[in-house]
C-alpha cells in the first residue's frame, strides 16, 4: 500500500469576519495527490476558507501548516516561498483584463524565475496547450469565452509547476461539457504531475467525477460535519444534512 | 543533468538522464531540433533511463521536438519515460479548439479616414441619444412616472454636497489668494492695489468660483459617476436594470444629474464666498489695506448681475458633469480596464465641455449686454 503523506495540516482553525464566527476550531488534513473537495451548501463559507488556506483573509486562530512550515505565523518571505508551490484559479479566471493569455501567464514566471525569454515564450505555449489553448497567445481574456478564461487561469496557475492548486468553484457558470472538460483537466493534472487538488465547489457531478476526499462544511453547527471519500459518503452518510446535501434534497429512506 | 543526441542513418536517439529541472539550454534545443529538420530520419527515439527529476522544462523539450517531428511525419518513440511524463506530454496535443482570430492588416489612409469619420457620427449620434435619454427621463419625473428611488437622489445629493464642502473651500480660499497676489503686482505699479477687493470679487462671483467648482466636482463626483456605474456595468447590475425594464436613465442617471445640478450652486456660493475671504486675507494681512477698505470696495464691486452669471454657469456646469460621468459609465466595457477608461475619459470629457460652455455662455452674454 502507498504510504500517504500530509501536504496541508489544519489545526483549530477558527475563521471570523469581526465577531461573525464562520467555522470554530476546525481540523484537516490533505495528503499529497490528493482531488480534496472543499464542500457545503451556499454561503457556508466555503471560499471564506480558501481565502484563508490561501493566505488572503488572516485566520482567527489555528493554524495552516504546508509542508511542515505553519502558514499562518510565516515571516512575508516564507509565505512568498509556499506560495510559489501553490497555484490558485479563482471563480472567474481573474486575468488581467489588459494583458494577453500569454502576459498573464509569463507574469509568475518573469517574477519568480530567471528564465530566459524564449524559454518563458515557450512553458507560456507549454501551459497553454495543457489547457487546451494552442494558438490563443496574443488574445486578451474579453475575446474569449468564460470556460476559456478558466482554462487560462488555470494555466497561469499551473506556471510555477505547483505542487498544489486551489480551485474556487471551478464549474461555476460553466455548461455541462465544458465542466466536464475542466473536470478531466483537473484529473490529468492530478494524474500527470501529482499536483494536489483543493477544489472548493458544491457542484455534485463535479464531486464525484473528481474528489478523492473530501469535508463536509456546515455552516449552523460552524464545523465539519462529515469527511472522507465523497463516493463513500454517499453510500453511508453520517447524517441527514450530508445524506441531503449529496441526493439534492432527497429524503433519507428508514433502515 | 544530462540531454544527448546520437544520428544515426534514419534514426535520431535522444538520450536523457538525472536532474532536469530549469532546464534552460537553448543551442542544444536549436541543434536538436535542426538535426531533425535537416535529416530525413524515419524515427525519433527518446530513451530517459536514468531520469531522476524533471519539470515542465524537460516538457518544453520533447514537447517542441514531437512538434517538429509531427510537422516532418516523423516517428517518436519513448522508452523508460515516467508515465505522468508522457501523460503530460499527450495532454500538450491534445487541443480541442484552434483560435479564430484574424490578423488586422492596416488600412489604405482613405478607408482609415472613412471609418474615424464613420465612428466619430456614431459617437456623436451615442451621445445625442443619452443626451434625449437623459432629457425624457427628466420629463417623466415631472409627470411623476420616472422610475427614481428617492434614497438614490438623496444619497448622490450628499455625496455631491456637504461632502464636498471642505475641498471646495479650501481650493477656493486659495485661488482667491492668488488671484489677489497676482492682481496686486500689477495694481501696485499704478499705486491702486486697493482695487484688488475689486479684482477679487468680480473673478470669484462672475466666473472663477464656478469654474473651480465645476473642476473640482468633475474630479470628484464626475469620475465616481462613471466608476460607479462603469462597475455595475461590469457586474451585469445595468444589464438586470435593462431586462426588468426599467430605464436605465431613469434609475441610474436621473438622480445623480438632478443632485448635482441643484448641490453645484451652493457650492459655488461657497466658493465666492471663501475666493473673497481669500482675497481679503491677502489684502489685509500682506498689502496692508484696511479691512474696513477692502470691504467697502468689495461690497461696491459685488452686484446680482455677476453673482447670477456664476451661479448659471454652475448649473449648466453641474448638467455637463453629471451627463459626462453617467454617459461613460453606462458605455463603460466589461473589465476592470474599462473602468478605468471611462472614469478618465468622464473627467477629460467634462472638463473640455465645460470650456467650451463656458466660451458659448460668454459670447451670448456678450451679444446680450449681461
């Protein structure tokens, strides 16, 4: 059996916008080639806590430790230095709207490598045929569509080699082929580079053609509900709320 | 780290070993690859035993080199490759879409011509439409059918008015002071700097203060105009204003144009106001006339006919602020650039108006005597 080992660490992690406390002392863990599915129903505070794994929003208390080093009390250095093995594509893609595809996605590695630049040129054409973007270099993100846009985050993230990527609902406002095609993205690149997947997302077929673990967010009891395998949580729920969540509302038969 | 390369008759054998990550070897990527567009191999073969690490790099690579090969219909083959390798490398080729994008030649100087003067009537005719827009939407609220919450006009008419207050006196303070500074050098030379009171309050009630004003506010609420509804734009908030039917000038331009136009004459009071005591400071306090001087020649040189002037030019000063703002925030693309865009633009816009209203306002008033 394949010994697994710990990527991401969460401990007693409280996230709080002023006194709104949105989880109180939450524990995980993500193991390296992990697909982590981040999940819950709306407004749960899903993205609030991929923000915070992200370093964007200050936890309350707890602690993110990556790869051995505690993210969450790291000098700015540090943090710069986990970052670079992290790629994060945001629920919109987030490019700079006045640069082109190939711009954006030079720009983590003009900042944090001394590559030459046709090398650059060339990793740039790289990603961007990983995403299915041969030939979309000199185009600029209004003249593409939405799931485009995605792909080309997702290249721009994939820049650095990372050894872990965060998703934001990476289905979100996307048709059925084309989240499914994200889908298979997300899984080659998984499969392809051993790339640890943090996907926050409440978009079920995509939870289940991809998560390989998962937790289970509530946001009345501000803790964890339920982890573990999406698949396997579907077979034997823990309880209603996940039963719910996983059927879309059905109601859970009596044994 | 090592990438070899061995030709033999119809065969090139790539060899590969140890670490290779930044891998960034540019002449031998070049020889690699006219080694293949100079031979006529049959196959390519790609042997990466003893390969230890890797990173996209080494992708770029043989990414490049079965790109050439493909483009030759050329074999490749690859042995003892780590599967996530050639995983990564079948995914590079696997493109579902190519762009569609078409090259834009540059035009023969006459069609250039054609289409600015076409795009420049456009425009024109865009912003004549606004403009009726604008004007309908007043008309409607006269006949209480505009579609205007009150909170909406009260909101803009604070943002616009006491708000403002503070920079609108002290730039006005301070202009007066100028305009007294520079007056007197000239007045001392015919020993009659007491006209200054005179200079003063003639410039700040007949034209400075608004003008001032209006400069201020078209930076100030002009640009926030246009940035707050160029962000809605962004947003799809106008698009949802559109789809429920509800006029967009009414919702989002109404309320702004009619608390500017009414918030702009008062602060132009303010601005003569505080333009005088600017003056006054100067020439009391540095040219040593006696207050009780400065004023009587200043309530001399007051009168309603100037007074009015200026609060006519804020008014008008005040419409072309607020149309400038709303009309390039409702135009305003869908990125964060264009907002950017159009909050300058508003500005620019605003202001080379209100100079050229100014230079109308002006001649007419000459023609008539005011």
């Amino acid at each position: 059996m394949m010994k697994t080992q710990t990527q991401i660490s969460v401990r007693g992690l409280t996230v709080a916008y002023g006194d709104f406390v949105l989880f109180n002392k939450i524990d995980f863990d993500i193991n390296k080639g992990d697909v982590f599915i981040i999940m819950g129903a709306s407004g749960c505070g899903k993205s609030s806590l991929l923000r915070v794994l992200t370093g964007l929003v200050p936890a309350a208390s707890g602690k993110v430790v990556i790869d051995g080093v505690d993210f969450t009390s790291a000098s700015e250095q540090e943090r710069n230095l986990l970052m670079q093995k992290c790629g994060i594509l945001y629920q919109g893609g987030a490019l700079f709207s006045s640069m082109t595809l190939a711009e954006n996605i030079a720009m983590p590695l003009k900042q944090y490598t001394n590559y030459s630049d046709k090398l650059i040129s060339e990793l740039v054409s790289l990603k961007l045929s990983l995403v299915g973007l041969t030939g979309f270099e000199d185009f600029y993100p209004s003249e593409i569509s939405g799931g485009m846009k995605k792909r080309a985050g997702l290249a721009r993230a994939l820049a650095l080699d990372p050894e872990i990527v965060y998703f934001d609902e990476p289905s979100a406002g996307l048709d059925p082929i084309s989240s499914k095609m994200l889908d298979d993205l997300i899984l080659d690149i998984n499969q392809s580079l051993g790339t640890t997947i943090v996907v926050v997302t409440h978009e079920l077929a995509s939870i289940f053609a991809i998560g390989n673990n998962s937790i289970f967010l509530d946001g009345n009891t501000k803790n964890i509900l339920g982890r573990g395998d999406p698949k396997e949580l579907l077979k034997n729920p823990p309880n209603e709320e996940i039963y719910k969540f996983l059927t879309r509302g059905a109601e859970k038969k009596n044994a | 780290m090592t990438i070899e390369f061995t030709k033999q008759q119809q065969q090139l054998s790539l060899t590969i070993k140890g670490n290779i990550e930044s891998f960034d070897d540019e002449s031998l990527k070049l020889s690699l690859l006219e080694a293949v567009q100079k031979h006529k191999f049959q196959t390519v073969s790609v042997n990466a035993e003893g390969l230890e690490k890797w990173d996209s790099t080494l992708v770029v690579v043989l990414y490049e080199l079965e790109k050439e090969c493909r483009r030759k219909k050329i074999s490749v083959t690859y042995q003892n490759i780590p599967t996530n390798l050639s995983r990564l490398i079948e995914l590079a080729f696997m493109v579902d879409r190519k762009p569609s994008k078409s090259q834009e030649d540059s035009l023969p100087f006459l069609e250039a011509v054609g289409n600015f003067g076409i795009s420049l009537w456009q425009s024109i005719n865009k912003g004549l439409d606004f403009i009726s827009d604008s004007l309908s939407s007043i008309g409607r609220w006269f006949t209480a059918k505009a579609i205007m919450r009150k909170v909406d006009f009260l909101f803009a008419l604070q943002d616009c008015s006491y708000k403002a207050v503070g920079i609108v006196s002290l730039v006005s303070f301070m202009v007066g002071l100028i305009l007294a500074f520079v007056g007197a050098v000239q007045l001392k030379t015919f020993g009659a700097q007491v006209y200054v009171a005179s200079l003063v309050a003639i410039g700040m009630t007949r034209i400075m203060g608004a003008i001032m004003v209006g400069i201020i506010m078209a930076g100030r609420t002009g640009a926030s105009y246009a940035a707050t509804i160029g962000t809605m734009q962004v947003n799809e908030e106008v698009d949802a204003l559109k789809t429920m039917g509800i006029p967009v000038t009414d919702f989002l331009v109404l309320p702004r144009i009619m608390a500017l136009t009414l918030a702009i004459p008062f602060l132009v009071i303010l601005a003569d106001f505080m333009g005088i005591l600017g003056g006054g400071f100067v020439g009391v306090l540095m040219l040593d006339i006696p207050y009780q001087e400065y004023y009587r020649y200043t309530k001399d040189a007051l009168d309603m006919t100037n007074f009015l002037v200026g609060l006519f030019h804020g008014l008008v000063f005040g419409v072309v602020i607020s149309l400038c703002g709303c009309y390039f925030g409702v135009n305003c693309g869908r990125n964060a650039d264009s907002v950017g865009k159009a909050t300058t633009q508003a500005v620019v816009t605003a202001i080379v108006w209100m100079i050229v209203m100014t230079g109308i306002i002006t001649l007419i008033f000459e023609v008539l005597g005011i």
